[in-house]
C-alpha cells in the first residue's frame, strides 16, 4: 500500500498546452518534488483525461505519485496513485471502494481539525488544511494559522499538508507547526526556474531534519 510522502506536494497549473504542462511537471520532479496532483477545473473532459494519463506516465518515470484532484473517475480511468477529494467531492469510503487500498486518498479539511478527524476515521491517507496565506489560485479561501497545525499534529495519525500561498520565506513557520507536507502551486510553477524552485523549497525539509 503507498504511503504518501513529506515534502513538497505540487499542484499543477491549469492550462490547455499539454506539452508545456508536462515539461513543467518534469522539472518540479528532477527539483525533487516528492508528489504532485493533477489540478484541472475545466469542462474539457478529453483534455483532462489526455493530461492526467500523460502525467501519470510522467510521475511513474519518477517513482512519485500523481492524485488527481476532486475527480475519482478520473483518477480510476487513468490509474493514477490517488484522488484529493474536498468537502464537496464525495465521500471518503466511496473513493477507497472505487480506487482500492492500494491508492492514496486525501482530503481538503480548510480549518476544520473535525474534519480532519473524521476524514481519518473514514480511511483518508492524509489531510490538508488552509489557506495559510493569501492564494493568487484561490483569493477567497478562508485562512488557517500555524495553532491550526499545532492542534493537529497532536490529535492526528496521518500526515498534514499546508496549503495556500506558501514560498520559501513563509514555509518555515508551517514545518516547525507540524505540517508533514508543503502544497504549492504559484511559488513553484510560477518561477522563472521551476527545477530550481523546487530544489530551494526541498532544501527547507532538509534544514527541518538537522534541527
């Protein structure tokens, strides 16, 4: 059965050029990203379906999982390693009947530590709270604090991933709080050097071991 991994969790850009979002995906994977997740809100199912199974053909290359998000018929059609499911996505034991024990199952669980709580108990492989920061993806998320990941790191079995507008400068004060995991978009895919960028973010983990 997976495990999902600490480090850094890339969320990919939406976008309809197939070709650069794959190239993109294979320079956060030589930078060391240690999972990523297919992020695609738009109507075109074809594009979906052709971008998710080039990608987890992509990550296999790497030895790192592809979870796509929200969608778990996708995530069943293109064998990917797992779905990220939010509040509005279906139910948790649903997913891990479709998907089987093999895969990894996450949840959004924003700045609820009960939600997180039930997503455990419901089988979830890992939890995600935010947004800690203000989000160019998401500017109207709701916003978590590092007491949020305090809380959880004592209640809770399974890792926690950060999410919402996390850099290099603000992550720090999330990894001493107790999250396992970084998910970043912007900070990542929006850099002139995406393979640099994800080396400099993983370095942080690296710094987080020594201490």
């Amino acid at each position: 059965m997976l495990e999902f991994p600490g480090g850094i969790y890339a969320i990919t850009p939406e976008t309809a050029d197939t070709e650069r979002l794959l190239s993109q995906v294979e320079d956060a994977l030589a930078g060391g990203v240690a999972a990523v997740q297919y992020r695609d809100k738009s109507g075109d199912v074809a594009r979906r379906h052709e971008q998710a199974s080039e990608l987890v053909a992509l990550c296999r290359r790497f030895g790192v999982p592809l979870i796509v998000n929200d969608d778990l018929r996708l995530a069943d059609l293109t064998d990917a390693d797992g779905v990220h499911l939010g509040r509005d996505d279906g139910g948790l034991r649903e997913a891990r009947i479709i998907l089987g024990r093999g895969k990894l199952i996450g949840a959004s669980c924003y700045q609820s530590l009960d939600l997180a709580q039930a997503a455990q108990a419901a089988g979830a492989d890992y939890v995600a709270f935010g947004s800690f920061f203000p989000s160019p993806t998401k500017p109207a998320a709701g916003r978590a604090d590092a007491a949020l990941l305090r809380e959880a790191a004592r209640a809770l079995l399974i890792p926690i991933v950060a999410i919402g507008g996390i850099t290099p400068a603000n992550a720090p004060a999330l990894l001493d709080a107790g999250a396992d995991s970084l998910a970043v978009l912007s900070a990542l895919f929006g850099a002139p050097d995406i393979r640099a960028a994800a080396h400099a973010l993983n370095q942080l983990f690296a710094t987080e071991s020594e201490q």
